[in-house]
C-alpha cells in the first residue's frame, strides 16, 4: 500500500513538472454531431465540416459547435445553412459554402467579427436577413448569379466592406441591406434587379457613384440617405419613381438626370406628405422635371443651395410646400406659356423659384453640350461653347439652354471642358 502511494506522488510531481501544453484534453480533439436529419458535423482545432445531404437545422442560438470555429466548410449535398447557425463566432476568418445550398438563413454568420473570406457558389438563390450584418472583418464578396434575393440588413454595419459583385440574377435587395457599410466603394446592380428596399444604402459615406438599370421602377425610401461622398448617378429609362428622402444629404451631386419615364415622387405620407428626394443635396446646380410629372411635392428639393436653374414641363399642376426652399434659382425654363405657369399652384417657401427669370416656351428635347444641334456631342462644341465663354462671340438664349452645363447662369471654360470630356469619351453623358 505504501509502495503504491509513493508512486501516485511521484507522478504527481513529475505532472507538475511538464510544461502546460504537454497535458491534452477532450477541448483539442474532434468534436462532432447532427445539425439536420442527415447531417452530421466535426470539430476538429477550429476547422468545422458539415456533410451528409439535406437543409440543416435552423438555431435561436450559435449551433451546437460552439463560437470556437475558425473556418467552415460546408460539403456538396447540403442544402441550407441554419438561422443563426455561426452567429458571433468571433473567429470566424474562412467559410466556404458548396454550390447546393440554396439558402442562408437568417442572423447566419451576424457579428462574426473577423470573417474575411467567404466563398459562395452558384446554385445560392437567397441570403438571408441579417445573414452577414456585423461581419467588421468582411472586404469583399462576391455573390452568384444564382442569388435573387438579398433580404433586409444582410449586409448592414460591414463597415470595412469595399467590394460587392452582384450576380446577374440579382432581383431583390431588402431593406438596410448595404447600410451602414461606411468603407463600401464599388457595387454594381444588375439589369433584372427590380426591388429596391427602404435604406438599402443609406450612411455607404464611401460610395461615389450608382447605375440604377431600367428595370427597377422605384428607388426605395431613404435608399441612398447620408451618402455623402455620392457624386454620380445615372438614371435609366423604365425608373418612374424616387421614394422619400432617397438622396437626402448626398452632398456631392451636382447633376443628375430623371429619365423621360420619371413620374412620382414617394410621400412620407405619416408625417405632412413630404417628398424631402432630394434634401439637402447642397451642391445640386440644376434641375430638369420630364413631360408627364404633375406634382412636385413638399420638400422634394430643399436645402438645394447650388440650384441655379430648374427646367418644369408643362404638365406641372403643383409645387408643395418648401419644395424649393433656401435654393438659388436663377432661372426656370418651362415648356408651357405665360398662361399655364400662372395656373400652377405654388405653395409657400418657394421664393427662390417665383423670384428668378421665367423663360417660357422652352423646347426640352435639346441636347446639352450640342451647341450645333446636330444631335451628337463633337470637339466643334466644346470650341463653339469655349468662343462664347472667352467672350469672342454673344451667347443667345438657345446658347445658354444647351451650353449652360453646370447650370450656374453663364457659360465658362468649365462647361466647356465638359463638352469636350463627353466628345472624348470620357464621360458617357454631362
């Protein structure tokens, strides 16, 4: 009996003098389980494989392997990633997700704070709400041309998000799905997306520029709020409608384009019938309203304080309360007469627009920049536009409607270059 104690203490001892990671425990080998009917999954030093076939579980919680998992590879033969299924594995860096699943569930891998690259196949067709919201590791992603919906805040808080590719099959994008992505530079949206949720970019303070294609109809409200450093976008023909307050604060843009197929602004119909579109878009220098818009409402150009000229149709029965209110305008040219503008109803806080030069009877199918009405933008323009700023030649006032780029009243070697940027390809359109 003594003999045995005296061995139980010597090898104590001689435990107590290894170094500590000479001792292993269960925590260091493979762990493994279910997470569907025929699914099964392994933990092994962090590296978690999920195989078998079929939709896995979905969670309230992190799945049953824990927030330990350092990367995650998901097999052929499954079928969906579970609500909640890695949410706040904060080291997170790798997940790789094989071509059969077809969903990822909502709050999936939210706040997997240095998750930095993921791979999605083709064969995904939804990422769901909140699925990536929080992921501050996240660079760029790249989303198959499969995916027809991204749901609401799949992306939202990525604040060192850069990159988003979308697939071509891109249809829907939810609500707060890309805000808050503060570093976000480059996204493309696809022809064939035709829903646009409200804040879909709203504080994206990185983004400069935005194609919206002709097949979305309406920009969601508030889509792109607080985009500050926002300076281009391009509107296409089948856009008809700009939901409330969508470029609100955009201080950047000085010049956008409503397509001939525009009609509506949104109103925020709970709180005074607002429109706010383009609120505080303080570098905006001008304007133009295409034939068939009836209403411009309240609020819808306030706070523009770089708007020198408006261009109206004829169409235009109202104009709402401050809808142009603390702007510059200079000048309006409206298509219709004398007679039609004064049966416009113009609401109050809309000095700025009664007070300027009314320049009636104005033909809005010319083309800016085509000072020789040749319907092309050519050198020639630019020369002719250069002639008029250096003051060699008078500017009539067909001159001005077309050579007026920047819509700040005269035309000077700036609007000059930039016809001359459009003749040498290097902007698509003024």
């Amino acid at each position: 009996m003594k003999k045995a104690i005296s061995v139980l203490i010597a090898a104590a001892l001689l435990l107590a003098l290894l170094p500590t990671g000479v001792i292993t425990t269960s925590a260091a080998t493979a762990s493994s389980g279910t997470c569907g009917a025929d699914l099964t999954w392994t933990l092994e030093d962090g590296a978690l494989h999920i195989s078998g076939t079929g939709a896995m579980t979905s969670y309230s919680s992190t799945g049953p392997w824990g927030t330990s998992v350092k990367s995650v590879v998901i097999d052929s033969g499954v079928t969906s990633i579970g609500s909640y299924a890695f949410s706040g594995c904060t080291v997170l860096t790798d997940a790789t997700v094989s071509g059969t699943v077809t969903s990822i569930g909502n709050y999936a891998f939210r706040n997997c704070s240095v998750l930095s690259n993921v791979t999605l196949n083709s064969g995904l067709t939804s990422i769901g709400g909140y699925a990536f919201s929080g992921c501050t590791g996240l660079l760029n992603i790249t989303i198959p041309d499969s995916v027809t919906t991204v749901y609401e805040h799949a992306f939202s808080g990525c604040n060192k998000l850069d990159t988003v590719n979308n697939g071509i099959g891109l249809k829907t994008i939810g609500n707060y799905a890309y805000s808050d992505c503060t570093s976000l530079r480059e996204i493309n949206l696809p022809d064939g997306l035709t829903s646009m949720g409200s804040y879909a970019f709203s504080g994206d303070t990185a983004l400069t520029s935005i194609w919206i294609p002709g097949t979305l109809a309406k920009i969601g409200d508030y889509a792109f709020s607080y985009c500050t450093n926002l300076s281009e976008v391009t509107l296409n023909e089948g856009l008809k409608t700009i939901g409330f307050y969508a470029f609100q604060n955009c201080e950047c843009i000085k010049y956008i384009q409503l397509p001939e197929s525009f009609r509506t602004f949104s109103l925020r119909t709970n709180y005074n019938n607002e429109s706010g579109a383009f609120y505080g878009c303080e570098s905006l220098t001008s304007i133009c309203i295409p034939l068939g818009v009836t209403e411009i409402p309240r609020e819808a150009f306030y706070g523009c304080r770089s708007l020198k000229t408006v261009t109206l149709p004829y169409s235009i029965t109202s104009i709402g309360n401050n809808a142009f209110y603390d702007c510059e305008i200079t000048d309006v040219y409206f298509t219709g007469d004398e007679v039609e503008w004064s049966g416009i109803s113009i609401s109050s806080g809309n000095q700025s627009l009664t007070s300027s030069a009314i320049h009636y009877e104005y033909e809005p199918g010319l083309m800016k920049g085509d000072m020789d009405g040749d319907g092309e933008i050519t050198v020639g323009d630019a020369l002719a536009a250069l002639r008029i700023a250096a003051k060699l030649v008078a500017a009539s006032e067909h001159d001005m409607q077309i050579g007026d780029v920047d819509g700040d009243g005269e035309i000077t070697v700036g609007d000059a270059l930039a016809i001359l940027r459009v003749a040498a390809k290097l902007v698509v359109s003024l």
